[in-house]
C-alpha cells in the first residue's frame, strides 16, 4: 500500500504537472496537439532466421533465452543468448541493471526489437528493446505512436494523459466545412485521433512519412495558424503611425553624386522600394537581403539619407563592435563632407563620450547615429527618430530590435533590418511572413571572383609559405583559427598559439591576433593597423566574421574548416575577394573527412552564390539551425517539412490574407487552438 499512497501524493501530481508543463503540455488542447514524433512496427514478427537477411533494419523477433550471462571482456556487458525454430541470437546490453539480468533468465520468452547486425559470434543486436511475453501473446493491431518525452515522462504516462485530454477538448473544426472540402482537407478530429491511434489498416508508409491525408491536415493547420500568426502582427503594426518621410532631397542627391561608383540596378531596385515605404505614413517593415558584398552598406546610408532630408535622424545597429565600427568609418567618410553630424555610440566608449554621444543624439545635433546594442539602452533617447536600420538581423533577439523601434518619440520609425546570410525564398516566405522582403541579387561590377581550394591539415608548411608569398607580393592575409565550440578559453588559446606559431615561421612579416576576449581599443588598433596595411597577416578569430572590409586583403586560410558552418565560411570568404586583385581561400581540413563533411566542403569549393550555398545549408542543417536566434515564426512549425511541404505553405498563406480580411472569426478561432500558450514565441 505505501506505493499507491505514494502514487497520489500531491507532491507527486504536482510533479507530474511540472513535467508536462516543461513541455508546453497544461493544457488539454496542448496535449490534444502532442503528436506523436514517430511510430513504431511493432505488427510484424519475424523468424531469426529470416530476419537474419535484414541486416541493418529494425525488426522483431520472439525467441526464448537458452543463456544469461555478464561478461567482463572486453568490457562489462550482459550477454543474452536466445533461439526460435529457426535460430539463434545473441543480444547485447553495454549498460544494464540487475533488474534485466532477473527479467532475462533462462527459459523466458521474449519479444525482441533492434537492429541485427553481423557480430564476431553470429547475429547479434545491441540494445534491443525487449519485452517479456507469455507465449501466444497477441501482436498488437496498429503502429506503436512514440512521443517526444522530457525528463521523467514515460510513453505510457504521455499516452494516458493525451487520452484523457482527447476526452474532454470541445473538437469543434475551426476550419468550416465548406473551406475544407474545397481544400480537400480532412476533418480535424478524425486527423487528430487518427494520428494518435492509427487503425491497423492504415497506410504506414504514409503515416511514417508524414504524407497521410491526417498529417496533411495537421501541417495545414499549423502553417495556417503560424501565417494568421505573424500576418495579423504586421497588419497590427501597420496601423502605427509612422513619420512620412516622401523627398529625396538634397543630401540624397549629394551622397548619390559623391559615391565613386554608380549604384548597380539591383541596388537601385531594392533603394526604390525602400523608398516608396518610407513616403508611407506607417512603418516600414522591411528586410533586405544580400550576399556578402553586394553593398548593402550604402543602400543603407541612401535610406537614412533620405530620413535625414525629411528632417528626421536615423540610427544604424549592428551586432559586433568591429562591425558597427566598419559602418560608422564608411558612412561618416560619406556624410561629414557633405555637412551631416554621424554620432558613434557603443558600450565601450569612455563614460565621458557616451554621455557626449547621448546629448548629440537627444538634441538633435547627430543627424545618424551608428552603434551597437548600446543604441537600445534605456536612456538613450532620440530628438526625431525616423528610421531604424538593423545589420544582421538575425543576431539580435526580436526583442533587441522591437526596443530600438519604440524609440520614436510620438510615431514608430520605420524599420531596415538587412542580413547577409542569405534565406532561401522558402525560408524567407515562412518565417518573415511578417516583413516586406527586398534582394540585392547581384555583386558590383569589377570583382575578381575567389578561388576555393581544400587543403589537408598536413600540408600546413605549404600554407604558410604561400602566406609568405602573398605578403612579399604586397597582398595581406587573412588566418582564421578553428571554432571550438564547446570553450572560448580554448579557442582563445588556440588562436594565441597560432600567433606565435606564424610569427615564428614568418620572421620578416608583421603578424597580428584579433579575437572577442580584446579590449575595444586593442581590437580596433590592430583592425586599423591592418587597413592600413601595416600588418601583414592577421590571425583571427570568427569575430571578423560579419562586415569586414579591407580590399588589400587577398588571402585566406581557414583551419579546421570543417567544423564551420557553410554560412558562415561564406561569410568570412567574403572577407578578401573586394579588391582588385585574384583571391584565393584555403579551407585547411583535418582528415579523414566523413561523407557529409566532404560533401560541406566541396560545396563551398564549387559555389560562391551565397543563395546556392544557403539552400544546399538548409538541406543539410535544417531550418532552426540554419536561421541561428530564433525567428519569430519558427517555435509554430512542428511537423512541416520546408522542402517537401512548400505547397502547403503556400495555400495557408493565401487562406490567411483571405481570413484575416473576410473571416476574421475564423482565424481568430483557429488561432486560438494552435497557438494557445505558444503565442508569447510571436507576440512581436
Ligand atoms: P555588404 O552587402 O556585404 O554589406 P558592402 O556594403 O560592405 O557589402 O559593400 C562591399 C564593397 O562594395 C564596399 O567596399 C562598397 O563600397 C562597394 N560597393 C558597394 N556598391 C558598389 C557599386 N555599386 N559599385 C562598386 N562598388 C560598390
Ligand atoms: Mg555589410
């Protein structure tokens, strides 16, 4: 009796609720909603025998133990031998309790799943799933659903709570009949129940594979709710004021005239269209995209220009100190010539300054303002914001971008947000359904295109003597130290010791180390004294990753390559290739590189289209990685492939602006089912 008494304790309900709550489950609808993550066959028996020509598949097998035994060579294992008619098998256990040793004796019968493989010994599994059986016991009927489980949550406590769930949600569709049937969508309460008990009938190919008519519907749904989701956001934004912003005056045409170079179309494109928002009396939204080098920089400086010709000020927040450094070098050798103040704000400047910077900015004197999250801090307070631009967006957290945006003082400013990881159009249709959407997709004239090659780790002597080839031909170099992800300290170390490995072996050249632990004004003497080309290589961290710009460089090496990202090689590539001369990246690689790895590689080898690289990324990493902070629009999508699933992504995105305008209580009732405790991930 103490066991039961335990059972119902409320400490332990209590707990049981904490549990389910970690995963997003206190509610019934929530519950309703868990589907299952996969299935499992368990349907099928299989004699040893011809399960043996399965190798390398998960079968089932019902067989007797003839021998049990703990083994100590060549570790501690639990060996169990079992036989059927029809063979034998032996199954091994690496981590076991005692408890299995008893469960497993001598003569019981048991239903084994896992994978046979071909052992020293014969067919053998390690790690399967057993389970105890009397003989004759039925196989079950249907697929086996398998839900993700947190912490101290079992398969069988998940299955009863959604089943009690199923008993009490109200299962009202919230799609009307009439839409669904011209959707060919299947009913919501049949999908749902379906899913969570598969008939025996069903088609399991379809179900494994999520392409069932059920699944259909749920990935409908969910995209459906995630599109009303972040559409009825931006139409909520839309209805704040904005300061209207419509000449193009005289600072624009000074800019325009003073640039060395004429704007590509694609540049001019993506400008008309910032334009046209910004004559808008609400706030623009837009994201502009473009790979590495495209030039978003001036882009961004027209737009501001044009904030600046309407008497407004503009701010410009990046997320790295070098690169919000890089921004206000560039933009104030543009507009201080042509009479407009450029403040520069970030944490590290001196008290004294900031509070310099800060009163330049409240009184208006600074017409733009450059800087890092420092821009956002509470007390720094704009005279006449009128458009915020945002570089690298994906960096900042949406909330870091929402507090710069509130800084306008009786209007919302209108709103830049630029990214240089370029986002498939898939991606990009998903998860920024909430923003207007401008490509650069085209490089300025006049670049030499980069020269990709892969280097084994052991030919790094070769390396190093063509550094030192490049620097006696006046070209500068760039050399990236591995990303060690599990410890900065490490990756500091790694980075220092590199330094004095190449200051060693390049006695005649001037070798320089930047990296995140620096102090502000180290990090920017050495960025400078390699713009000015009195470094001659420079050892580096990722964190010249984003916006470096230094034409003269024309050499890259990138060691251990292949623990990067394909970004964000893209990325730091991009660092040479922007002067005149031929540029060459070397992605030093430590063999034997597995299948993937390779494959990682000879892409970036092959293309330097930074959308092709993206889309080949997502492929391999999947969308929540491949995006890095979270997107607004992400936590929704549970069961939706991106790439197989692009058509449904479609429909709910025209089935959402048709709601919202027409139906507006339906949207708000599908809303309410799917998004429920996960609206807080949207509410932007
Ligand atoms: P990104 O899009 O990566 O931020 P930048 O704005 O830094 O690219 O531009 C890369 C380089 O190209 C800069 O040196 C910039 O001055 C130059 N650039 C930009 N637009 C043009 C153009 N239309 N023609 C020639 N060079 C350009
Ligand atoms: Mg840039």
């Amino acid at each position: 009796m103490p066991n039961a008494k335990k059972k119902t304790s409320p400490q332990k309900s209590l707990r049981l609720s904490d549990r389910l709550a970690r995963l997003g489950l206190s509610t019934d609808s929530a519950r309703v909603l868990h589907l299952p993550m996969r299935y499992e066959d368990e349907t099928q028996l299989l004699s040893i025998h011809d399960a043996e020509r399965l190798h390398g598949s998960t079968v089932q097998v019902e067989a007797v133990v003839t021998d049990c035994d703990v083994q100590y060579r060549p570790r501690r294992q639990l060996v169990v031998k079992v036989r059927d008619d029809s063979g034998l098998l032996t199954l091994r256990f690496l981590n076991f309790y005692g408890s299995q040793v008893t469960q497993m004796a001598i003569g019981k019968r048991l239903r084994i799943r896992g994978e046979m493989r071909h052992g020293f010994f014969g067919d053998e599994m390690v790690h399967p799933t057993v389970k105890v059986v009397e003989p004759g016991t039925p196989l079950p009927q249907a697929l086996t659903p398998v839900y993700a489980a947190g912490e101290g949550l079992s398969q069988s406590v998940l299955r009863k709570t959604i089943a009690d769930a199923m008993q009490r949600i109200d299962w009202q569709d919230s799609l009307p009949e009439q839409l669904r049937a011209s959707l060919k969508l299947m009913e919501f309460e049949s999908a749902i129940r379906l899913l969570h008990n598969p008939p025996p009938d069903i088609d399991a190919y379809a179900l494994l594979e999520r392409t069932h008519p059920a699944w259909t519907r749920v990935k409908f749904d969910e995209v459906l709710a995630q599109q009303l989701s972040m559409k009825r956001a931006h139409a909520a934004r839309r209805q704040q004021g904005a300061p209207v912003l419509p000449i193009v005056g005289a600072l624009s045409e000074a800019l325009l005239g003073s640039l060395p170079f004429s704007l590509t179309a694609a540049q001019q494109r993506v400008l008309e269209e910032i334009r046209a928002d910004l004559r808008q009396a609400y706030p623009m939204q837009r994201l502009l995209q473009g790979d590495v080098g495209s030039g978003k920089t001036v882009v961004a400086a027209l737009a501001a220009a044009q904030a600046i010709d309407n008497g407004y000020q503009a701010a410009l927040m990046a997320p790295t100190e070098i690169l919000a450094e890089q921004h206000f070098r560039k933009i104030e050798g543009w507009l201080t010539p042509l009479g407009v103040k450029v403040a520069w704000l970030t944490g590290s400047l001196r008290k004294r300054e900031k509070e310099a910077a800060k009163l330049e900015i409240e009184s208006g004197a600074a017409r733009l303002v450059v800087g890092t999250h420092a821009l956002i801090q509470q007390e720094v307070a704009f005279a006449q914001l009128g458009l915020v631009i945002v570089d690298e967006q994906h960096r900042f957290g949406v909330a870091q971008r929402l507090t710069l945006r509130n800084k306008g003082i009786d209007s919302v400013p209108h709103q830049l947000m630029m990214s240089a990881t370029p986002i498939p159009r898939t991606l990009a249709m998903t998860y920024f359904a909430d923003l207007e959407v401008s490509v650069i997709d085209a490089l300025p004239p006049g670049r030499t295109p980069i020269v990709t090659r892969l280097v084994a780790q052991e030919r790094r002597e070769e390396v190093i003597e063509r550094v030192h080839a490049a620097a006696l031909e006046g070209r500068q170099v760039y050399w990236v130290c591995p990303l060690i992800e599990e410890s900065e300290a490490l990756q500091l170390q790694t980075a220092t010791e590199t330094h004095a490995m190449l200051s060693a072996a390049l006695p005649d050249l001037r070798v320089g180390l930047v990296h995140g632990r620096l102090k502000p004004a180290e990090k920017q003497a050495t960025m400078e004294a390699f713009a000015q080309g009195r470094i001659h290589v420079l050892v580096a961290t990722t964190v010249i990753e984003v916006g470096v710009d230094v034409p003269n460089a024309s050499l890259m090496v990138i060691e251990h390559a292949e623990r990067f990202g394909l970004s964000q090689l893209h990325q730091l590539r991009g660092r040479v290739g922007r002067g005149a001369a031929a540029s060459v990246c070397l992605l030093m690689f430590q063999g034997p590189l597995g299948p993937i790895a390779k494959q990682r590689l000879t892409i970036m080898r092959e293309s330097s289209d930074g959308f092709e690289i993206a889309r080949r990324d997502l492929e391999i990493r999947g969308p929540g990685e491949f995006l890095g902070a979270r997107q607004s629009g992400q936590a929704m999508l549970r069961f939706l492939d991106l790439e197989k699933d692009q058509w449904l992504v479609e429909r709910a995105r025209d089935l959402a602006t048709t709601l919202l305008a027409q139906q507006p209580t339906v949207a708000e009732a599908h809303l309410a089912r799917w998004l429920g405790a996960r609206e807080e991930f949207l509410r932007v």
